[in-house]
C-alpha cells in the first residue's frame, strides 16, 4: 500500500467513524436539548409564582431544573382529582361561569377546551390516522393527518351537495406544527395503515424515515369508529 493510498484509507476510516459517532450522538443531544428545553419552559411559567419559602432555588446556589415542572403535574392532578367530588366541581363550575360571561376570554376558553376535549378523548380517534390527498394538483400526492367527519352548519351545506366530506389537517416538513386545514371527499383519501407517530417521523425527516409495510384492510374510512371483527360462519 503506497502512502497515498494508506492517507486515503485512514482517512476514510476516520470519515466513517466520525458518521457512526453522528448517528449515535446526534439523536441523543436532541433529545435531550428537547427535553431541556420543555423543562426549562415549564420552570419559566411555573416558579415565578411560587413563594421564595417553597421555592428551592431560594436555598440552593445553582438552580434546580424541572421543579416547576413536577409542581405543575402536581396542581393538574389536584385540580383532576378536585374536579371528582361534587365540592370541587362546584368551584369548577362557578370559574366556568365566569369564563363564559367574559367578552373575548370566553370565544378563547371555550375554542381551547373544545379541542382538549376532542384530542384527549379516550375513544377519540382525531389525528390518530393518515392518509394521502392528491394535493396540490392532479397527480401530486400530499400526506395528511385525517381529523374527524365534518360536522355542523359545513357538514350540513355539504350533505345539501350530496357531499361525504371529512377534515384533514395538511403539515408542511420537516416541522409539522402548523398548516392547513383541508375539506377532503371521504373517497378521495387513501387511508394508511401507519401509526400517527410512524406519519410524523416520515414527514420530519423528509421522507427518509419510512415505517414497513403493514397489510392493508380494505374498509370504508370511518373516523371515530372501530372495525367489528367478523364472526365464523356455522
């Protein structure tokens, strides 16, 4: 092996190395720096309100990450578990009053509440299926979060047309945390049988990210409803 030649395989060994590194470590301090981050977004909203008595970086030199963060899983599950009893409701009920009587305050609280309600629901099937449009024209085929069957004065001016529309939610990439809300006919989407996390990874990543290949079950798209198993014939 001649100098050069031996240059150029340390080289590219070395090339190799740094890229398997990469892989590894790159992942990790995003991660991680995600994680950080909501932590410290959490620590920002929450200790500012809290007295210097119950606060802990009063006492401590260096500040303690992620306290503000396990006082707010804290105040939410008191506040779930104060809502069970009909003490607790009262008070939540009588805040909701309030709220609703407010100009402005209660077009924002009652819009808020509205889509917790719809994406936490335990039977909730919002977002939780993709799908493919030909968007944005014939022959161009755009990946799309299916959101619910439309519903309301829009589903009634569709159901005049003879229209069977469904709501889509269409995310640009590699950041999917915005875009556009679409009104697609319930036969021209192509419903897939990926995960909404395995859809996400694929449009974060640009499309290099590709889940495997799951049989495909040939059933009308439902939103909100599960396929019944079919019993054996006797």
């Amino acid at each position: 092996m001649t100098e050069h030649s031996k240059r150029g395989y340390i080289g590219t060994r070395l090339r190799n190395y740094f890229l398997t590194g990469l892989i590894i470590c790159a992942p990790v301090a995003i991660t991680v720096w995600l994680v950080r981050t909501f932590i410290d977004w959490a620590d920002g909203w929450v200790k500012p309100y809290l007295p210097n008595f119950y606060n802990p970086d009063t006492y401590s030199p260096v500040a303690i990450p992620g306290f503000g963060l396990l006082v707010a899983i804290f105040v939410i599950t008191f506040v779930g578990f104060m809502t069970a009893n009909l003490v607790g409701r009262s008070i939540v009920n009588f805040a909701e009053s309030l709220l609703n009587r407010t100009p402005l305050v209660r077009t924002i609280y009652k819009s808020t509440k509205q889509i917790f309600q719809t994406v936490l629901q335990e039977q909730s099937s919002s977002f939780k299926k993709a799908g493919l449009i030909e968007y944005p024209s014939p022959g161009i085929w755009s990946l799309v979060f299916i959101a619910t069957d439309v519903k309301g004065e829009i589903a009634s001016k569709f159901n005049e047309r003879g229209m069977d529309m469904v709501a889509v939610f269409l995310p640009p990439t590699p950041i999917p945390t915005a875009g556009f809300l679409l009104f697609i006919p319930r036969d021209k989407i192509i419903p897939l049988e990926m995960s909404a996390e395995d859809a996400a990874k694929l449009l974060i990543s640009g499309g290099l990210v590709t889940p495997d290949q799951k049989p495909i079950a040939n059933v009308p798209l439902k939103i909100g409803q599960q396929k019944t198993p079919e019993l054996p014939v006797t």
